[in-house]
C-alpha cells in the first residue's frame, strides 16, 4: 500500500446476518482503522509508526487479515443503514375501575419489552434502557443498550433483548454481549428464541430463523404485513401478522397450517400446546398447535396490543388500546375488566396471580389480580400504589472488554476453558476442558471472540436438541 490510500471493505451475507465495513485509512507515519456495522459511524483509532514503510505494512497485514475473513472492497454509502418502524399506537383513558396496582415503576420511555422470572422482572424501553427489579419493585440493576428494546426474551436459563440497532443481546452477565446480529435488510417488529435458534418477524410479514451460531437457517415470506408476533418451541415457528397465524417446521420452515384471524394479529403468546392472538378487532385468538384449530375466543372493546395467560391457559389476560386490561375464564366467559392508569399495556407476563405489564407511558406496573384484589377494586378499594424509583442506576453499556486471567489462576478457579478457531470466514468456539466433545462448537457472544483466545466461562450447557454447547455467565480472557 502506499501513504495517503483508503482501502474500504465489507461483510455482507445476503442470506445472514452479519453486515459490517472495515476501513483503514494510511497517511504517512499514521493508521487509522474505522470499524462498525455498516451505515453507522463506527469506532476510529489511530496508531502512529517511525516510518512509513512501517506504517504501510501495518497497514497491510490488517486488510489481509480481512480479507481472509471473507472481507471485500465495497463503495461506502451503497449499503444504507437498517430500517427502523417504531411501534407508535394510539392509547386513551380507560373508563373502567382502576385496577388493584401494587407498585408502578416508570421507566423514562415507551415500553415494549418485559419478562418476569423466579428473581426478577425486566423491562426495556424505547430509550434502550434495560432495568431488572425485584418482585416486590426494587431496582436492582440497569443496562443501556445503543437503541429501542423491541422485547425481552427468555430461553431456559438465557435472558436476550432485541434491539433496533439489530443485535440481540445477551443480558446473563454484567455486561450485555452480542449473541446475534440481524440482516439490514431486515425491518425488525419481533423475536423469540429457543434452544438457541433465533426467530425474527419483520414489516414485511415475513419469517426468519437464524441458528445458534448466527447463521441463517430459512426464511419464508407471507400475504400479510405487520409481523408483531413471533413463538418458538422445540417443533414450530407460528408467526402471526395481518393476514392471520401460520406454524412452520422449525428445522426446514415447512409450513404446517394457516388461520386467519379476526383482524390484524398485534400480540401472541404461547403455552405448551396453544398460541393466543390478540388481534386489531379486539379479539384473543386460542389455537392448537397440533392442527391450527379455534379452540376458543376472548372478545375485548378495543384492539388488543398483548395477551397472556396463567399456567396452561386457565385464565387468559389482555390489553387494549383504551388503557384497559382485561381477564377472562378459559371457555371465553370475561370475569372482569380494569384500568391501568398508566396507559395502554404493549406486552405483559403472568406470574403468582400478578399481572406485570409495560405501557405506553413507559410504566412497569404490578397487578394482583387474585380474586380477592379484583373484588376489592370492582367496589372501589385499591391499595396504595409504591411509585417505583432509580436513582443512582449507571446504565451499564456493551462492551467486548474481559477480565484477564493467568493459565494459573484458571485452573484454580473453576468454570469450563473454551478456545476460538478460525473456520473460513468464520471464528467458532470450542470447549477444551475434559469430559466435553470437542466436535461440538459453542454458542458464545460474538463481540469477544478472537482467533486463538482462550476463555474461562462459568458454565456450558448441552443444547437440548444436542450438537452443540451454551455459554452461560461470566466469561474471562485467559493469558
């Protein structure tokens, strides 16, 4: 290379999901490489060398190194950066009896995201903020993630947000990692997860999947629009959109059945053998996920923007447009109906007869929809609701800076040693620890992994369809 030259690659799998530039730029004694996703900024450094013929073959060795990574020279600004649609959705007052609210934490904006486990419950919001408090509404941590949350999802031990920025990230230690990293192409309404295959619903009602390793595994395209519902399980995909509800094969993408449904679908939900649609016109759909078949149906007075329900659908919940939420018995009969008062629930979880929902006004509201609660509030007494506070939570942002550990001290700490190969264009992680195959590659967060690193993870799961491993907690470099 000689001085003042620009060399600009990138990588772009038009089937995948990877889509970054490279850019290094030479100017006498100094190299600066800019790197990224590609339509944004990047992160830029600048070294400084004694010579030129230095600087050069720096220079060099770098675009070599990409381009053996499956780099190429591109033209910047071809390739724009990834469609956004924000989901913007009208939301009144509602005009029915308060509901019986223990404590309401507002988070600072619109709120999509929610899941509530044994310890926890999370909320992500429209500001990239991710906060997890405890059952009784304390704070207890914060992440700040570099655009809107569209969800929070769980898959057995792991807890993933999907971003506008169209990573997925890995919520499990203190920092968030890079799991998965979304086609640009891909104009991003939803995702779920399971067992490690990722399942993304898009503006144009089309269906992907994408496997543990980040790579893309099928996509099928539909007559809808509008993909706000995707759920996974061990044997379908069922992605709901405006033209109704379809299951696919999880490995091949088959389709195994089509409903349609009454409206647009704008929420689902899923037990271990039903799904449940909520729907433009107000209605919560109950279909089998053996055949497709209506087993009942949830008449609500308004759109429904989410649906949950008990442990294995004995009550089914929803929420409407009006800022309402709504229970009903598993034959259809409505038990009751009651507002919010922090605006309309865009996502909501059941969990030991309380309702955990996020609205609107970017509220994580407990409910306690026990009998007793609900036939306090229908007569007007409610109990004294605990505005929630974060003061003092630093948004703690993603990085792919690790803790360094000795050989020495790996030994001595525990936890599994795993190493990353390069493969092609492609950098794979395996476990070298005894008493593992080590044929079996590993799920681990892509924004750590460098050729030839050795790592110390906390754990490594079998996959429960098998043929691979999951990191899980904390990971160390080892030196």
């Amino acid at each position: 290379m000689s001085a003042d030259q620009t060399t600009y690659l990138e990588l772009s799998e038009e089937q995948g999901s990877t889509h970054k530039f490279y850019e290094v730029v030479l100017s006498g004694l100094e190299l600066t490489i800019t790197y990224g996703r590609i339509g944004e900024s990047g992160q830029a450094k600048t070294t400084a060398y004694p010579t030129a013929e230095k600087a050069a073959a720096a220079a060099a060795k770098k675009v070599g190194e990409k381009v053996r990574k499956g780099y190429a020279p591109a033209q910047r600004g071809v390739r724009q950066r990834r469609e956004v649609t924000r989901r913007v959705i009208a939301s009144t007052r509602s005009t029915a009896r308060q509901a019986p609210v223990l404590w309401r934490f507002k988070s600072g904006a619109d709120a999509f995201g929610i899941f509530v486990g044994e310890e926890h419950a999370w909320v992500g919001n429209q500001a990239g903020d991710v906060y997890t408090l405890t059952h009784d509404g304390q704070v207890t941590g914060r992440f700040g993630l570099p655009d809107g949350v569209k969800c929070i999802v769980a898959d057995d031990y792991w807890i993933y947000a999907g971003c506008d920025d169209g990573r997925v990230y890995d919520l499990g230690g203190k920092i968030p990692r890079v799991a998965y990293e979304i086609a640009a192409d891909v104009d991003i309404y939803w995702l779920d997860i399971h067992d490690g295959v990722l399942g993304v619903s898009d503006a144009q009602g089309s269906i992907t999947t994408v496997d543990h390793e980040d790579e893309f595994q099928w996509r099928r395209s539909t007559n809808g629009t509008g993909g706000w519902m995707v759920r996974c399980d061990a044997d379908g995909v069922y992605h709901g959109h405006s033209a109704g509800i379809s299951r696919y094969e999880s490995r091949g993408g088959e389709q195994v059945w089509h409903s349609r449904t009454e409206g647009s679908v704008l929420f689902g939900w899923q037990e271990r053998d039903e799904v449940f649609a909520g729907t433009s016109r107000g209605w919560v759909h109950r279909l089998a996920k053996a055949d497709g078949s209506q087993t009942a149906r949830y008449r609500c007075d308004g759109s429904v923007y989410s649906c949950a329900t008990s442990p294995d659908g004995k009550y089914v919940f929803a929420g409407d447009n009006s800022s309402s939420v709504y229970c009903f018995a598993a034959d259809g009969t409505r038990l009751w109906k009651l507002g919010t008062g922090c605006g309309s629930a865009y996502s909501m979880q059941y969990r030991g007869e309380r309702l955990y929902i996020v609205t609107t006004d970017g509220s994580l509201a407990c409910i306690d929809v026990s009998e007793t609660a609900v036939r306090a509030a229908e007569g007007g007494r409610l109990p004294q609701a605990a505005d929630v506070k974060a003061a003092g939570w630093e948004a703690v942002a993603p990085g792919a800076a690790l803790e360094t550990v000795s050989a020495a001290q790996a030994g001595s700490l525990g936890g599994i040693e795993v190493e990353c190969v390069q493969e092609g264009a492609r950098t794979r992680i395996r476990v070298t620890s005894p008493g593992f195959d080590p044929t079996w590659r590993v799920q681990f967060p892509k924004d750590v992994r460098v050729p030839g690193a050795r790592y110390l993870v906390a754990e490594v799961h079998a996959s429960e369809r098998g043929g691979f491993y999951r990191a899980r907690g904390e990971i160390k470099r080892v030196l």
